[in-house]
C-alpha cells in the first residue's frame, strides 16, 4: 500500500508524524515526555511514499489561476489523503496522477463544503476512485476496497481496542486502530477502571477524550448539528465502551447516531 499525504497546517503535520515518527508522540501534548510508555509500537513510514505540504487556503486567494504551479509531478500511489488543501487544488486531485482512493478529513467544515464534497465524489465516481470526506477523520469507514486495506495495513479508522475485563475492571487495554493517537491516550488513561455504573464509565471515557490534545474543530456544523469535536467523543465513547461489551446507544445523542451506530438511520 503506497500512500501520499498533502497537508497544511498543524493537523495535517500531527496525523504525518503519528503514522510516522509515533516517538515524537510524548512531544505533541497527551501523556507528556515523562509518562511516555512507547505504548505505540509501530512505524508505518514505509508505506508512505510522498508527502507535501502546501500553503494554509486562507493565505492562496479565493481562487487558483493555474492550479499546476502547486502540484509536483504526477506519482503514482494507492491513496491520497488530502488534509486541509485549497478547493481548486482538490478539485484536479482526482485527475491528479495514479491514485486509486482519495480520502478528504474534514476536522473543519471549512475544510470541505458539503457542496464540495459532492463535487469531488462525483469527480471520484466519473474515474473510478474510490472517496471518503469523514468529518472528522475518526469517522473514516472501511466500507470499500482500497479504503478497507488502507484501514487495515496502517491501523487506520474508527477506533478500536482490545479490553480484558475482570471483575468490573478493566485490566489489559490495547489500541487496534486511531487516526490522531487519541485512542492510545484513552487505552492508557483507563487502565485498572473500575466500572461501577455505566453512566459514569461513558463519562470518563469522554473526558479523556476532551483531555487529549485534539483538533477537530470546535465550529459547528450544520450537518452534524453540533462541532466535529464532540462528535468525535461520541465515537470514542461508543467504539470503547462495545469494545468492552457494554452497549453505549443510548450515550449517542439521535442526530448523531447515523454517524456512528453501523447501518443507523437516525
């Protein structure tokens, strides 16, 4: 799996040294240089063949003359994640080079307009690459092929963990999958949780979320009704609370469910 990164900005550097340089996480906020455990034993710098970044849009100008100026010469990669890239340079990314999958992270809805994103799907759709737009990015589905290896081979997605319960407590915790790191700062924060009552476990689990130094948007939205930050939480708290088999529905606020609950239609 080849994979470039276009970014600018500071998310779209984080989510660069998260997949490859994770040593530099105790530098980047979270658990800090002296709680530092190495608890992310991975480095995926090998699948990711190309990344460059780009000027913030807010400095480039409503519109974009010749947008070639901008884009290097055409590579050939499995996926383009494009973070935080002025709209007329993603709008030629799907014609841009050999790319089979493009995938948009919306942590700002200025990002990528709903209109936007509509454009670019179909773009995708016309040639034959797959497209995603998650708002945030910890929303990204492995609902289709090169998406799904992409998941799979840089533990990429929706968060996910592995908990070992006894007696109400949770034992051994491990993160599968994350996009940011917020997922392993949650599996170690509730290492040895006592869940005494479901309500307040759900609770916990968020504000260790609210406490890892994340950076979606606190903007609300119109589509999600409240900030892709809180909707990140709800996720967490969902994707961690399954993963030790205790369901979390009725945490998830119904105008969000359809963003998280598999097949909701709420």
């Amino acid at each position: 799996m080849d994979v470039g990164i276009y970014y600018s900005g500071e998310f779209g550097r984080r989510f660069v040294l998260n997949l490859a340089f994770p040593e530099m996480c105790p530098h980047l906020g979270a658990c800090g240089i002296d709680y530092c455990d190495r608890c992310k034993k991975y480095d995926f710098s090998s699948k990711i063949v190309e990344v460059r970044e780009f000027q913030e849009p807010s400095t480039m100008g409503v519109y974009i003359d010749d947008v070639n100026i901008f884009l290097p010469d055409k590579t050939e990669m499995d996926v383009l994640i494009a973070i935080n890239i002025h709209p007329d340079i993603l709008i030629e990314l799907s014609e841009f080079s050999d790319i089979r999958a493009l995938i948009v992270p919306v942590e700002d809805p200025k990002w990528c307009t709903p209109g936007l994103r509509k454009q670019l799907e179909r773009s995708c759709i016309e040639v034959g690459i797959e497209f995603q737009a998650p708002k945030p990015l910890c929303t990204l589905k492995r609902d289709s092929r090169i998406i799904r290896k992409l998941c799979t081979e840089l533990n990429l997605g929706m968060p996910e963990f592995r908990i070992k319960l006894e007696d109400d407590t949770i034992r051994r915790v491990e993160a599968l999958s994350d996009t940011c790191g917020c997922a392993y700062y949650v599996a170690r924060k509730m290492r040895g949780y006592r869940i005494e009552n479901y309500r307040d476990f759900w609770k916990d689990i968020h504000q260790h979320q609210c406490s890892y130094p994340c950076m979606a948007s606190m903007e609300r939205d119109l589509e999600i009704v409240e900030a892709p930050f809180h909707l990140a939480g709800y996720v967490m708290v969902y994707r961690f609370s399954s993963a030790a088999g205790i369901g979390a529905e009725s945490f998830i606020p119904k105008h969000m469910k359809r963003f998280i609950l598999p097949n909701s239609q709420d």
